[in-house]
C-alpha cells in the first residue's frame, strides 16, 4: 500500500494511564492486569474502507514516561490523529494532557484529538463529577471530543477509536468539513495531500 494510504495516529498520555491496555483491548480484546510499562512503541494497524478506497490506520503506541518523552517526539512526526488518554483517578493526568497538546501542535500543527478519561471503572462518581467542568471547558476550548473509557471492561473503547477514525476521515481525507481555513471546500482531497497541507495548518482539529 502506498504511503499515501497510510494515516498515523498516536497514543499518547503519562505512564499507566492505560495507553497500552486500551490498543490491546480493540485490537485483541485481551486485558492484562499486569501489563507492563511500554519500553518499545509498537503500532497496531486497522484497514478502513473509506469511498471503495482501502486507508490504513497505524496505531502508534508509546511510552508515557518522563524519561522517554525525547524519544516519543520522534513517534508522533506525520501524525494525523491522535488519541489522549488519563487516568480518571489520578486527575494530575489530565493536566499533562494539556501539555501533550501542546507539544503536538508543535510537532504536526492542526491534528484530530479524542480525550479519554480511563479507568472508569473505577472511578468514583463525585470525583468525576468534581473534574468534568474543567475537563468540558478545555475540551470545548481546544475543541477535543472527550470519552469515559475501561480498558478492562471495554466500555467506550470501540467506540472511541471508532470516533477519532471518523473525525479524521472527515477532516484529513476529506475536505468537505475539515474546518481548515485553506483546504478546499465541498470537495475530496487526494489522501495523501494532507501531507502538503499539514504545513499550511496551524491550531487543533
Ligand atoms: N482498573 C483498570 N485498570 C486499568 C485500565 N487500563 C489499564 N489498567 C491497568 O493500569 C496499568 C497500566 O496500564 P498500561 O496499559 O500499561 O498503561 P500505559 O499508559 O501503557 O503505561 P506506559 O506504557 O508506562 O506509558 C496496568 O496494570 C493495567 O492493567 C482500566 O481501564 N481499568
Ligand atoms: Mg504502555
């Protein structure tokens, strides 16, 4: 497949937040209560048939420890997408993803971001209740969708990648509401011209 038919997303978030057990859970359905701490990024790969053509989503997994936060910048180069994940237990998570945001916008300018909180399976209900104003006022500012997910009962998981699938379908591949200011409108890009594009782009989503 050409590489024009290859769209990156990246996984990222800080460490045991549950990037990992996520990627595992849509793509093997298999949840492990001892998965260790990602050292190697490894990516997982989805074909999507989007108009009778086949795009390939690679799935790039990283590590979210401080220490290998210089070498994941490398991983996130070309990406089109990308899916932000914290621990809804630990809600000094989601203040780093704020920084993964901005980093990323950096690296690739505009980019399709899905926040999820995890572990809601066992979150507590006050506390999610105490966090989701700050959690909505920055996803609607920086115009990010948000899900609650488990990476151990696999509640919201399909429908979360499903969900940034179709935002960067929608936006990268296709023109017709890709919210850019210079893409053309009402009219489908050629794939791979979101690479030439990605300069032109600034800002999220
Ligand atoms: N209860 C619960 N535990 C989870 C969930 N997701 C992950 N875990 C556990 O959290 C720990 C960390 O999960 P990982 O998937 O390795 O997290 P990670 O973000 O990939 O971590 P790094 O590779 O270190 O960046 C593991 O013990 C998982 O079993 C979840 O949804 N619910
Ligand atoms: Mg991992």
């Amino acid at each position: 497949m050409s590489d024009e038919n290859v769209l990156k997303i990246v996984i990222l978030g800080e460490g045991r937040v549950g990037k990992t057990s996520i990627l595992s859970k849509y793509f093997k359905k298999k949840f492990n209560e001892g998965e260790k701490s990602t050292i190697n990024p490894a990516f997982y790969e989805k074909a999507v048939n989007y108009n009778g053509k086949t795009i390939q989503f690679k799935f790039w997994d990283t590590a979210g420890q401080e220490q290998f936060n210089a070498i994941s910048a490398l991983y996130y180069q070309g990406a089109v997408g990308a899916l932000l994940v914290y621990d809804v237990t630990i809600f000094e998570t989601f203040q780093k993803v704020e920084n993964w945001v901005r980093t990323l916008r950096e690296a690739v300018g505009k980019i399709s971001l899905l926040v999820v909180g995890n572990k809601f399976d066992i979150s507590d209900k006050a506390e999610l209740d105490k966090n989701s104003q700050a959690v909505n006022s920055y996803c609607s500012k920086e115009n990010c969708s948000h899900m609650y997910t488990s990476a151990k009962t696999g509640y919201n998981v399909d429908e979360a990648f499903q969900s940034l699938i179709n935002t960067v379908l929608n936006k990268v591949v296709s023109s017709g509401n890709s919210g850019g200011g210079n893409q053309r409108r009402g009219k489908r890009l050629e794939i791979g011209e979101h690479k030439k594009k990605e300069k032109e782009k600034k800002g999220c989503c």
